[in-house]
C-alpha cells in the first residue's frame, strides 16, 4: 500500500490502482491481511474512491471493522461483482475451498455437498494408517506430478510416527529434488508446514493431522503442546490465526489436486 500510495502522489491529476487481495495472508500472529488494506486507504487517502466487494465480513477475510469504516466513508462503493469467489490455483479443485470453509465453519450440510461436487475430480480419503496413506499417494501420482508429507506446524505430537516438525525443511531440495533425493518432497521422510509450502504446489499431498485441531461435540477446539501435556487455546486472536492454516496451507496446498489424511 505504501509503494501504491507513494507513486499516486506523484501523479497531478488522476489514476487508477487494481489491487488483488485474498484472504488467509495473516496466517501468523502479527501478519496483517485485507483490513490493514481497507485501514490504510480510510486513514492515509480519504479523498479517494473505493470500489471494493461487499462480500468481505466472512472470518475467512478477518475485514469486518475495517469494512464498516468503508461503508461509513464518502466515495466508497460496495459491489457484488468484485467478489471473485472462486480460487482458480488448482484447475481440477475450483471448489475444494468451499468444501474446507464449510468444514471449519462446522456447515456439515453445505460440506457434505460441496464434497459430493468435487470427489470425482479430487478424492480425499482419510486413514488412520500412515504407511497405508503413503502408499495411496505414491501408486496414484503420474509422471512428474509431485507428492509429498505435510502438517501443520502445531503438530508437535507425531514423532511417535518419525514426523518432527521441528526439522527444518529446505524448499529447494524438498520442491525440485528427483525422486532419489532423500531431501525431496517424494521420498516421504521429511513434512513441510504451512509455513514452508505457502505459495509452493504440489500434485497429491498426504496431510498428517495432530491433536492440535480438532473436533469436539459441534465446534473446533485449538491446543498448543507445552511442557509435557497440551492446552487449550483459550484467546480468540490465537484461534483465529490457528483457523487460517488449514484454511489455506497446508490443507490444502496451493495447486493440490488430491489429499490423503492420516
């Protein structure tokens, strides 16, 4: 905003500016998303006109006050039209968000169809079997299409099944390594977190899921691992965070086309 605000400046007359902002890009404490967007233009350039989607007040955003100040400025419009709903990231997934957005927003209905809509195109399959979900992935992958271990970067719980996320993970090696590299995504020894395939692509993921969410009676709960034992995550900005990681990495993966759970 601020590179985009600097060059406005030099302009006497007038200009336009397109900005493309998704969601999920305050996936870690302190990271700032689409509200710090909306704040900067209400504080630093009032005078401006705002054409922005209306649909943005969903928790997936993390916009809603930031939003309401927009609606309360003068040259602010709203439209429906400016929402682009769907992510094109992975060609044979168009829906798969919606089918993870339900899924944490515990809509089991909506989940079940948005599902029934993509199983064809993008099975999921959930194992309590690890070795069996690694065998799934590596005798349905094609050619160069790639598969590897992800988790998330909470799951301190799955050393018991040779899966430390405090292992740091080389991108490079993990991304582009053949499929005789013991550093490569292929050969199934090391997982990545959120953190480390954010914005990277894989074909087939085997996504190995800890205690740190999970689901109890009608809702999610959030638990960090400390000490000897885990805890509950009691405050709201901590469980928001945590809602964005399988929201948007690594469940699933930008450019995943199918998922085993494990």
């Amino acid at each position: 905003m601020g590179s985009a605000g600097s060059r406005r400046r030099r302009h006497e007359d007038w200009a336009v500016i397109v900005c493309l902002v998704g969601g999920g890009q305050e996936i870690d404490i302190g990271e700032a998303g689409i509200d710090a967007w909306l704040e900067a233009v209400n504080a630093k350039f009032p005078h401006w006109h705002m054409y922005i989607s209306s649909k943005r007040n969903d928790s997936e955003y993390g916009a809603g006050s930031a939003l309401e100040a927009v609606r309360k400025r003068p040259h602010a419009h709203l439209d429906d039209a400016l929402h682009l709903a769907v992510s094109m990231r992975s060609f044979r997934a168009e829906n798969v968000s919606a089918f993870v957005k339900a899924l944490l927003d515990c809509e089991m209905q909506k989940a079940r169809d948005a599902l029934a809509a993509i199983i064809d195109r993008y099975p999921i399959v959930l194992t309590r079997d690890l070795n069996r979900a690694k065998k799934w992935i590596r005798s349905r992958s094609r050619g160069t299409e790639r598969y590897g271990l992800v988790a998330s970067s909470k799951a301190q719980r799955l050393k018991p099944h040779a899966i430390d996320i405090r292992v740091d993970v080389d991108p490079v090696h993990w991304f582009l390594g053949e499929r005789d590299d013991t550093r490569s995504s292929y050969y199934h020894e090391d997982a990545a977190t959120e953190f480390q395939v954010q914005g990277l692509e894989l074909d087939w993921t085997c996504v190995t899921w800890d205690g740190d969410l999970r689901f109890a009676e009608a809702s999610w709960s959030f638990h960090d691992f400390r000490g000897k034992r885990r805890q509950y995550v009691r405050n709201s900005d901590n469980q928001a965070e945590r809602r964005q990681h399988p929201l948007h990495e690594p469940y699933p993966p930008s450019g995943v086309r199918r998922t085993a759970l494990s």
